[in-house]
C-alpha cells in the first residue's frame, strides 16, 4: 500500500473518529440548551398562571396557550419548583407522547394547589434532527473535501520523491550521464536528492575503478598465460623430454587453458552485467542455430547422438556475439552431459527455444544450477557457462527454466518481446 493511502487512511479514521465524538458531544449539548429553554418556557407559563390567581382570585378554567395544565388540591405549603420528564396524551384518541413538564405551588383563597403544567418535545426533536442532518451532511462533505484535498495536494508534495525513485529505478552504473539536480520547496526532499547525488557519484566512481581494475588485470593476465602457452607449446614439442615430463608439461598446459577461460568467462560476465555489449542488431535465430549444428557435428557425431530440431523463423534484436556466446554453451553443455548413442532435442518457436536430452537419472538442483563456479562432478569446465546463458537472457528480459522429467533434461528460454521492447524504447 502506497503512503498517500496509508496516510489518507490514518487522516481519514482520526477525522471519523473525532467528528463523531464531536457530533455526540454537540447532539447532547444541543438538547441540554433547548430542554432548559423549555423549562425557562414552562417556568413563564407557572409565572403567567400565578399572576392571573392573584390578580383574579381563582383558579384559570382554560388553558392560556394551548398547553396542558392540571391543577390539583394538596394540603401542604411546602412544595418547591421542579423540572422533569414525562410522558402524556394531549388529547383523547392519540398516542402518548414525550414531553417535558414543571410542579409548582399556587395559594387561592387558603387553599393550596399544585400546578403541572406540561409541554410537548416535538418541537425539540425536531430542531434536533434538523440539527444532526445539517451535523451528518457537513461531516460528508468535510470527508469528501478531505479525500479530494489529500489526493490531489499529496499527489502534488510526493511528486519529487518520486521523481527520485523513477531517478533510481532508471540508473545506470555505466550511464555517465549524472542524476538531474531539481529544487524543491521541501526541503527533506531536497536533502534527499542531494544524498542520492552523491551516493550516485561514489557508486560511479567505484564502479569505474572496478571496471578500470577488471580491464588492466584481465589484459595484464593474458601476456602471461600467452607466454606460458607458447613456452609450454616449444617444451612439448621438444624430443629429449621424456615421458613424465611430457605428462606434467601436458598438466600445465591444460591448467593455463583453463585459467585462460577462466579468465576470458569472468571478464565477458563483467561486461554482460554492466551492459556493456551493445553491438545489437537484427538476427535470425533459426539460421544461427543452423549453423551451430555444422559447428558441432563432429562433437556430435563423436558421441553418436541424434539431432531432433524443429526450427521456426524468429528474429531478435541483440549482440551476435551474446548470441553466439549463448548457443556454444546450450549446445556443450547438451552434448557433453548427453548419454552415448542419445538425442539433442532442439524445438525453435516465435515465443521459445527449447533444449531436451537425456542424461543423469537424477534431476540438477535448481537452485544453484545457474549459480557462478556450479558445475557437475568430473567436468573439467570452470563452472561459469550457465551463469553466463542467465545473464545474457536477463540482459534482454527473457526467462530461462529448467526442469527434469525421468531421465530427459530441459532447457526453455522464454522470449518476453514485448518487455524486450519496452525496455529498450
């Protein structure tokens, strides 16, 4: 869930929560102002009764304002003023209904009696719930302001945040273009495009004195092995050493080969990751995988192994090299782990492309399969090939699977055109 929403929730519940309370808090103070208006009212008509007793000297036979008013004989002169709830019927035929009413004492001619004289709440309720519908109808549209106001004002706030994060999610180690500097009126969102400036700068820098490193020890590397390789060609080739020293010479040369791979597989690794391949151009896959299995015949042929292709045009937009870097490992790793006198099973569509042969009974482990320096028991590879095949297709946005069914092993590269696409535009 995105802040604005978390905060819009919390906005939101608080805002609830307290014009609620503040809602009950005003309904009651409301009824509590207009019930002691009515007893002020009450208090006026008693005034307006005792006045016409003492002015007439009897008790009044009608009602002064249409309210109800009993007078009833008690034979004490102690009885004071007082205010209370009640329930009445105004009339014969009608239902009761809630009122409010006052007792009070009144003397006439020595004989004592008390007066109730009571009022309807209609009046009241009806104030009230006018009262608490114009309450309801403001607390929505305060809601309604509320939301509109969050969405539109924090949408506005957090653009430089992610004006910054989309700044992120873009970068690129080897892009040597610099993050764009943009002001703000804020200023946490200030401090932290300049920290993400500066870590952008350190991490460039780092990486450029990787990449320099890398460079000058891959190149460096390569005039000694070069040397070794032909002091060791001159040696084998020399008639007056014998068969030990044939054997050992034989053991350094095939480790100098493998450190020369070695060597030539971590720089390449290096530079599919920082993208630094970028001879893209159109190819036909079809005709690429065509020419790898003229390529690897004699390999093939050496193990016996029949070639099922099933190959359908398709074309991508990426380095031949990669590409051909990507299909000499598919296909060593499919002929070498293959069984004598088995398949290779090439199967070439617009959305895959499919490797199956037979081989161990027992399944690869998936999860460090295309790991660096993973490689089976007994091979004399350096472990990097299928780490390299998962670079090249994540560089182009493609998927690679593995899976294992009885004795038959499978590779499908998936191709994601469309993210392909995206990702280059």
């Amino acid at each position: 869930m995105k802040l604005a929403a978390h905060y819009n929730r919390a906005s939101i519940f608080i805002a609830v929560v307290v014009l609620m309370a503040g809602a009950l808090i005003y309904y009651f103070a409301i009824r509590q102002i207009t019930r002691n208006q009515l007893d002020r009212e009450i208090a006026e008509e008693i005034a307006e009764r005792v006045d016409y007793v003492n002015r007439n000297g009897k008790i009044p036979k009608n009602d002064f304002d249409g309210n109800l008013t009993q007078f009833v004989k008690i034979n004490t002169a102690n009885f004071p003023t007082r205010f209370f709830d009640t329930v009445y019927v105004s009339s014969p035929g009608k239902a009761p209904e809630n009122g409010r009413a006052a007792a009070a004492l009144i003397t006439v001619g020595g004989q004592h009696y008390k007066v109730i004289i009571t009022e309807s709440y209609a009046g009241i309720n009806n104030l009230v719930q006018i009262i608490t519908l114009i309450t309801t109808v403001l607390l929505i549209v305060l809601l309604l302001v509320l939301l509109i106001t969050n969405k539109y004002v924090l949408t506005n706030l957090w653009q430089p945040f992610y004006n910054i994060l989309h700044e992120l999610k873009v970068f690129n180690v080897a892009d040597p273009k610099t993050l764009p500097s943009k002001p703000n009126r804020v200023d946490e969102f200030n401090e932290l495009n300049t920290a993400v400036q500066i870590m952008a700068s350190r991490v460039k820098n780092d990486y450029q004195h990787l990449k320099q490193f890398t460079e000058n020890a891959s190149h460096e590397m390569m005039t000694p092995l070069a040397v070794i390789t032909t002091k060791l060609d001159t040696l084998i080739q020399d008639e007056n050493i014998n068969a030990d020293q044939y054997t050992q010479i034989n053991d350094i040369y095939s480790a100098a080969a493998k450190l020369s791979r070695l060597n030539h597989a971590l720089l390449l690794l290096v530079k599919i990751e920082n993208n630094l391949v970028n001879d893209e151009e159109a190819l036909s896959l079809q005709s690429l995988i065509t020419q790898k299995l003229q390529q690897f015949k004699e390999l093939i042929a050496a193990k016996d192994i029949t070639v099922i292709e099933v190959l359908k045009e398709n074309r991508i937009v990426a380095s031949k090299t990669l590409i051909d870097i990507l299909l000499n490992n598919l296909f060593s790793n499919a002929i070498r782990h293959n069984i004598e006198h088995g398949k290779l099973m090439i199967s070439l569509t617009n959305e895959k492309l499919v490797f199956e042969n037979p081989g161990a009974a027992k399944p690869l482990d998936g999860d460090i399969l295309f790991e660096r320096f993973q490689k089976a028991p007994g091979s004399d590879g350096v472990g990097l090939g299928l780490t390299i095949v998962k670079n090249i297709c994540q560089l182009y946005h493609w998927d690679i699977n593995y899976s294992h069914q009885g004795s038959l092993h499978r590779f499908e590269i998936v191709f994601n055109k469309d993210i392909e696409t995206v990702a280059k535009k």
